[in-house]
C-alpha cells in the first residue's frame, strides 16, 4: 500500500561543462533557455514553464557530468524527515545554507555515489517586464526561440549496482518504482522512478565501466511531439550531434531526442510517456530479451547510447 | 504548507442516460472506448490506457447528468481518514459492498448534492487475448477505433454555490486549489482543483440556474493536440454536435474540444495543460475583465458553453 | 478538359506598411523571416524554405494594401503568351526591366484594379554561409526563429465584383477554379483558384465596401498544424492581435491563425489544404445556407473576417 | 525551361498478393482503406481523400510485387501525344479497353520491365450514403479506421539499370526529376521525379540484385506527421512487421514509416517532403558521402531497405 512521498519533484540539476561558454549558448540559443542569474563560474538557467527562478545550474569545471540533483521536499516537516532519514544510513554529509534562490539543504551522496540535496524553502520566478506572460498562470512568457524547453523534467543517473541505488531512492527517499530491467542473470540494469504520476523522474541505469557517480542524461520538456521533430530539425541545422533521432521508449514510453551539448554532457529533449494513477502500480520488470527488441517501434539505439556518460571513462 | 492528499484520482464516473443504446454506440464507435462489462442497465466503459477495469458507468436513466463520482484513496489507512472526515461534516450516507471492479465505498454527497464515493480496493484491468497490448506498461492494446480516448481525464460539476463546494473539496477532500475564477461582487464562478500535477482533476463552475447536482462535462484524455483536431473531423463525420471546436483554454492552459453525447451530456477530449510542482502553487485568480477577453487565443465560447448542463433545467 | 498553366506560381507579393519598422520587426522576429537586401524604402524578406531570394516586398508607404502580386511563367514562351493575352484585354501596362532579384516583367491590373506582374527570369537563392542549410535540398537553414513561416503560401484579394476578376483569372491568366462561393441572389461572394495542386493560391472574395484594389490577407506556410498553434502562443506573447484563432477552413479545408501585422495588414499562417490531383475536378459551388455553418467545425469569424481589408475604408 | 507535362498523376497501382485475404484485412483495417468494389481475384480499394473510385487494385497472384502503375494524363490530347511518345520507343503493347472505373488504356514497358498504362477518362468517387462526406469539398467521410490512409501518394520501383528508366520517364513520360543519388563510380543509385509540386510521385532506386521489374514499396499519404506516429501504434499492436520507424527522409524531406503488408510488399506511410516550385529547379544530386549519413537526422536504415524488394530474389 502506497503513499504519497515526502519529497515532490527535483528543483534543480548542476551540470559540470569544460566548454562553459559553449555550453551556454547551446542552453540558451538551441535549447531556449533563459540566463537567469550568472555568478562567478556558474549560470543559472530555466525553461518558460519552470515556475522556480532555475532548473539548471550550469558550472564550469575540469570535468564533466553531474554537479548534483537538488530535491524539493512537500513542507518543512517533510524535508526533516527525509533528511533524518538519510542521516540514519549513513550517507549524509550535513546542512547548507541553501544558494542562488534557495533555502538550507541536507546533502547526500547515492550509493554510488552522485551528489544529492533536499531543500523546501524556494523561490518562485518573478519574471521581468520583458518576459511578463499573457497568462497569469504561466511564470514566463513563450519566447518561442531554439528548441524552446519548457522545465527541466528527467535525470538519468548512470550507477555500478543498479539495485542498491533503486532501493536507496525508493526506500530512503520515498521515489515510487514504476519500471525496471532484469537481466538473465539476475542482475538489474536499469530502474525508472518517480514521485509523481510521470513515468520517470530519477532513472538509473548499469554503468558500463562500472565508474561511480557518472551522468547518463539530463531530460528537458517540451509539450508536443511535434516539438521534438522541431528540436531535430534545430540540431541538425546547428551543428549539434544527434546521438539518437527522435522516436519512441518502449519503457516508460517517453518520446525522445538525444543529442550532446558541446562539453559532451547527454541531453535529451522529451515529452509524453504514460501517467501512473494507480496507487498499487506494480512496477513493471522487463526482461532482456524483451530490452533485445529496442525501443517501442523497433528502433535500437547505437552502442554509445548504453557505455557513453559524463564524465567519460578513460 | 501543503502536503499529497490522501486521494489519488478519479477511479469512475458514473453518467446517466435517457437513450443509452445511442450514447453506448457513442463512447464505443465515436469516442472508441471498450465495452468491460454489461449489466442490467448499466454498460462499463474504458479507455485503452485506464489502468482499472473502466473509468466510465453508463446508466440508464429517465434524466441525464451524473450519476456519481468515485474517488479513490492511496491506501485502507487513508480511505478511513478521509471517510471520517466527510462524516463528520454530516454529508455522509454510509458505506455500499463496491460496485463491479471495485470493494466498499462510502457515499456522501458535496454541498451542492452531486453524489460521490470513495473507495481503496479496485480490480485492475485484465486485458483478454484480442486485446492484449505489445509493450508491457500498457494495460490495453491500441485500437485506434474512433477518437481513441486514453483514459477519464476530469470531471466539471455545476454549483450553485461555488465556495462552498471549493472548500468542501479541499478541506475536507484534500483537493488542493490551482486556479479559481472572482467576480466582481466578489463571489466565486469557477474553481479548479487537483488531486495530481496535472492543473485539473475536478471543477466546480457556477450553475447559471442556481439548479442543484447538475453536471457540466466529463473530460477523456488525448496524449496530443493533433487527436484533438482529428476528433474534430471524426465529429464532423458522425453528425456529433460540436458545441465549441478544437482550442486552448486561458484557465489550466488545456486543449479542448467540446461536444454533446446523444442523451446531451456534454463530453469534453482533452489533452494538455500546465503541470504543478511547486508545494506551494499560490491559486491564479481570474478576474471578471481577465475572463472576458475569452479563452487564450481569443476564442470567446458560446453562452449555451456557460449556461447548458444535464440534466437539463426546464 | 484541363490542361497545365502557363503560369507557375507566385513568386512575390509587394505589401505596402505605414509603420515600416514595426512592420519589419514583425516579419522578421514574429514571423521568423529573413531580411535579404534592403533598398530605399523596401525590404525584401524570405521564408526559409523560399527558393527565390524573397517572396515579400514590404514598402513604405503612406497607406496599407497590396504594391502588387508577381507571378512566374514557366519559360520564356510562356511569359510571352500570357503577357500578349493580358494586352488583348486592355488591361496591360507595358514591361518593366524587372527588380530585385528578378528579371523583365509584364504589369497589368485586374478588373477590380489590383497591381499585378508576369515575369519568367527570377534568381535563385543562394544562402551565405551563417544560413548555409544541413539538407541540400534546402534553400536555407532552418532558424526555428518565432513563428518560422517557410514561404509564402497564397494572397487573398477583395473585389467588388468577384465575377469579373474571377474570369479574368481563369481565362487569362489560366487559374484553375476549385471552390467558389454562390449567394441565394446569383451573385458570387469567393473564389479560390490555384496554378498547382495546392487547394488556393490565389483568392478573391467580396469588398464589403465595394472599393477597389484592396488587399484581404497574404498567407504564410508552416508545415504542421502545431507549428499554427505555436504561432498563435508566440502571437500571444508578443502582443500580436488574433483576429481568428486556430482552426480549420471549409472551403480548402486550410488550417488558419489570422492576425494583423503592425500597420494593419491581415496575415494568416496556414497549413494543409486539399490537392486536387483530378485534371476535371469541378468546381465546388458553396450556397448562402452553407457558408452560414462557419468553419469546418463550426467556428463562426468574426464580422471584421468579413468586412475589414487594407487599406481600411475609411 | 521546363513546362507542365501532359501527364497528371499516379490514378491507380496494382499490386499482386500471395495472401489476398490478410492483404484486404491488412488494407482495410490497418491501413483503413474502403473496399469500393471487388471483381473475381481483385479488390478495389480508396483513401477516404482518393477523387477517384479507388487508388489500388490488389490481385491474387502465385508471386507478391507491383501488377501495374496507371497514369492519369491532362486531357485526351495529352493522352495521345504521350501514346505516340512511347509508341514510338518501341515499349508500347497497345490499347486496352479499360478497366473498373476508367476507360482506354495504352500499355507499357519501362525499360526495367515495369508493367505501365496511360490513360485519360476516369470516374470520380460518388460518395454511397454511409459515406458521404460532411464537407462537399471531400470525397468520402473521414472513418478514422486504422491508420486513415488518405490517398496513394508515390510508387518505388526498383531498377537494375536507374539511369536508363529515369531518362525514359522524363524524355517520354514528361516526369520532372528532382533528387538523384549518384555513386563514385558515376553509376546511378536513385531517382525522385515527379509531375507536380510533390517531390516525388515516381521513384526508381537501384535493384541490389539486378532483377527486372521489382517493387520496393507503394506509399500511402497521410496529412500530418502525428499520424505517421500513431500509425506506426497501430502497426505494433497489430503485429505488423515495421521496417523502419517514423523518421525523416534526407531526400525530399518526407516522412516515413515502413512495414510489410502481410504477404510481404513494403509499404509506406508518409507525409510532408518538400513542395517544389522553382519551373527551373535543378535537380539534387546525393553523392555516395552524403548518402553514408543516413536519413535527415542520422537514422540508418537496415539493410533489407536497401536489398529487399517483391517478389523476392531466391
């Protein structure tokens, strides 16, 4: 028997780039995203329909792959839980004193070791004169420009024991587990998980190499399929390598575009995937012959798609 | 500071009709739902993405309008608490067996006299061989029959007294509140509330008649706009009344398309709509000039759009 | 029996702005077209799928309206023929060196005193190396840059007697007529004619002022349905007045988004259509009674849809 | 300096059928073609926007691939100039009677061996009561039956010798040619050609085995790339074999979906590609590099697509 979790939804995502400026401007001029704040090495960006200030935290750095995942808890007394809750394992790491438009935060590390947040306090976008929606319940308005993202929606993390971080997410962090892979041999080679109705919000997948703390992917919303069509169109005019043309996921179900920004951090741009309403959803388990098909048309994604994350494995 | 509710979503409507053969070869050929179950009087009805056995109870009847609405909770624990709460408030009428799919369920009704109930325990579906699905998380084979509706998407109930139904639903229902309409005599035209991310699950608009218990439409979901716009045709086709063609809504920011079924209930197909992840999504409050500008690009919906529910007011 | 005109196309239509600045801000950030070259007091712009080097002149001018319509020949012989049977009417004005990027052309007005030419020798558009597409078979890259028309699509006149530049369309200059418009009293309120399969290219429908030479709407092609809806949310954003919003034409079964550029000029973005494949497709007579259903799905335009053309009437 | 030809359109292909029952269920559910009329070991089938009576005849036979492609010429006048012309190339096989639904045909070889007709008198579609069309600028109802194909759209033939057909369809038949691939070694590998603004109705690619008068695949238009999508849903729920998913052609931009028809013809279903306007387009050439990316966004094709064709080779 099921019930709703303690945290809501992931606030923000930092992404490490060594090609900052580069980086950026893909963010901004292909994806559409908007410069809300700049501070020393780092750029805060978000989507027209994030109702935060970001959903990205871009930084510059040596190497790339994943800063860290910033959970939002539902109320002060929901993020106590959690954090106390992760205290008790072992894996936290203490307070901070929040950052660019954010409250205190309890960080953690994921078994294998990723860099995690939970905060409450948040601020909500106020958006300047030249970016007032016409719909008051839209935080920004529709700039149409790029592949005009509109929030940040999925993170896919890449993990050496699939297992032990599922059953972190799920029984520490309260994530409800809607689908996963089993290979022949027991082992588990990817989990799709969510604190809402989405299909997926934290998705982990089998590290290849079996490295620690790697990114496989960050996925960013658009409300159409047509719109990622559109995106695929602006990559290929744009120069931007398109590691898997749009089709659709067998799991989950989700409509994807896969393409590296210039640093080499995976991007995807998404929309669809079913909702789950049922309260006891069984998580689905898929097995590898059933994985051996490819995705939901036929479609099977290129080797690098399973083996490459950020940062690369030497 | 709020917190997930005890109820996850709309398990069933239950919709009554004066000529239920028309409105059956309706939902089945037009709207492409699947025939579960048939029963005396009454037909149950699906979609093909409904993880229940049917979303949908057609009944006959000597009037049209809702029968009534069933609410599911998250777990035993919770269906306990809500339905101690409803008896306290003295709108409880006590506890039936459950209905076909479906185990006991307390019946009470909002202040306004449309009937509910609330349920834990629910069948999910099982699909038989012809429609047994090709991917796996889906709990039904695509048909593609008619409009090929996913699944109940909402419900929009008349009130005479809107504030009190709107609290009635979030106080004691837990519903939380998105997005609510205030005149300029201060009273209430609309609220639209959610159980979910999604912007809306149950709405509550004024009853121009001040008529008790009416409904104004049941909502099917689409996964996009363009099967919308292809329901439109199919309506166009079968001489199914279109009462406002194929646009964007101001409030919740759906896709619609409005029709009658038959009997004359009016039956939206939906799809779209912002997404709410903030725990504290402050309510939009539309004035009375903000609503008269019509729907976002403009449309202005006929006044039958704002006065006409079932049953029908002589 | 049809047979192949010797005309080929439009290839670009002169508007006339009384806010030239605005209006090339419109085009060019709103509309998402390309400033080719400028010259004086013109502009001439580009969609991105336009093989020539523009298909609008936009020039300032002391009134809104039409400048003129260019129209192709498909070789030198046949510019010859169509040029000497426009002079056997009385209604030419002799040959010009040509313009911008085009070569020697046969002007000559309507019955109803619109400005038109024939040319055959036209330049093909050659993309500096910033706007170099992917795809060879493509005129220019794709910027995804506001509504990101691709070309223009057909014009749409008023006459105060559709009869009579009807005629002269067909019979000299080879129009096909598809659908007309017939009223209870005889007289003709619309006709749609085309040189291609392309359900219109041309159109005239009536003035309801009975003036002369003026303009009704250009049109400008997207792809998909959704690019139209994308264009009405930017057109939103961008405080573009809507005048009709998306949806779908009866006659030609076009999707439309109908707005007013700066200085007043009716613009449509528009996509799909019927081709008429059938060389003896008879033309489709619409009655008084059956205009009066509105739009394909029942949207009735608004009265200005009806009466309002540039330059306004005073 | 080109000029419309005498030929107008594609009117109707043959196609021979191992297995004529599933290949009519196939058709008629699946595809959601109607059986207009059905004649000993042929069916007669329409897309629901066909102006004709029907766009295919689909023919028991003791081996799959095409029977033969009937053009459509402008008028009895260019219907016989095009007779001479082939006449007198010495491919013709004289003049038939008719057949269902139209009238004298002249019979013809393509050098590869494709079986042809010209013909000019032919029926249009009158609509029986159950199907008559809302709009009167349609043919038929919209069914919304499985994938609701609209009409035929292009025919593949495959060719052992793709130069010396090409040559014979645009110095004889009058087909304008648009793209072709041409290999390092000068030889000919494909050819888009087309009698309209399409950018291809008649496409020859290069036969892997040498083999005279092969298919490689009959397309089928549909009007928006979203039902190219939800096509390839019903083609997976439905167990049809699917080729190649929903993607975008680098050649002609058009978008595509593959799979096999039961007794094993590939087939299409398609939308978009660009529409040419330019009378002197000069034709696309690939070359073997440009060809190696794969389609418009990087999809490679499997090899089948490129060996496969009916009837088979042993």
């Amino acid at each position: 028997m099921a019930s709703p979790p303690d945290l809501a939804h992931i606030h923000h995502v930092e992404l490490m780039s060594t090609a900052p400026e580069a980086s950026l401007r893909f963010f901004v001029d292909i994806l559409g995203m908007e410069l809300e704040a700049q501070e020393e090495s780092s750029a805060y960006l978000r989507g027209w329909g994030d109702y935060g200030r970001y959903s990205l935290k871009l930084t510059e750095s040596s190497q790339t792959g994943l800063g860290h995942v910033a959970l939002r808890a539902w109320n002060t007394d929901a993020l106590e839980r959690v954090a106390r809750a992760i205290e008790s394992t072992g894996r936290g790491q203490g307070w901070t004193d929040g950052d660019h438009g954010h409250g205190p935060a309890y960080r953690f590390t994921d078994p294998d070791g990723h860099l995690f947040e939970v905060l409450y306090e948040a601020d909500r976008y106020d958006a300047p004169p030249e970016l007032a929606p016409s719909l008051k319940n839209q935080p920004q308005r529709y700039t149409g420009r790029g592949a005009s993202v509109k929030r940040l929606d999925h993170v896919n993390l890449l993990a050496a024991d699939v297992r032990s971080v599922r059953e972190f997410a799920t029984d520490v962090l309260g994530y409800r587990l809607y689908e996963r892979v089993e290979l022949d041999d027991g082992s588990e080679a990817g989990a799709w998980m969510s604190l809402s109705i989405m299909a997926h919000e934290l998705i982990y997948t089998r590290d290849h190499y079996g490295a620690g703390g790697r990114l496989h992917h960050l996925a960013f919303w658009v409300d159409t399929r047509e719109e990622c069509l559109r995106a695929a169109d602006l990559f290929l005019d744009n120069d931007v390598y398109i590691e898997a043309a749009p089709s659709k996921h067998a799991i989950a179900q989700g409509f994807f575009l896969y393409a590296y920004e210039p640093s080499g951090n995976r991007i995807e741009v998404t929309t669809g995937g079913r909702l789950v309403y049922d309260p006891d959803e069984p998580p689905v388990v898929w097995t590898q012959a059933e994985r051996a098909k490819g995705q939901a048309w036929g479609v099977k994604t290129i080797d690098a798609f399973h083996t490459y994350g950020t940062p690369p494995v030497e």
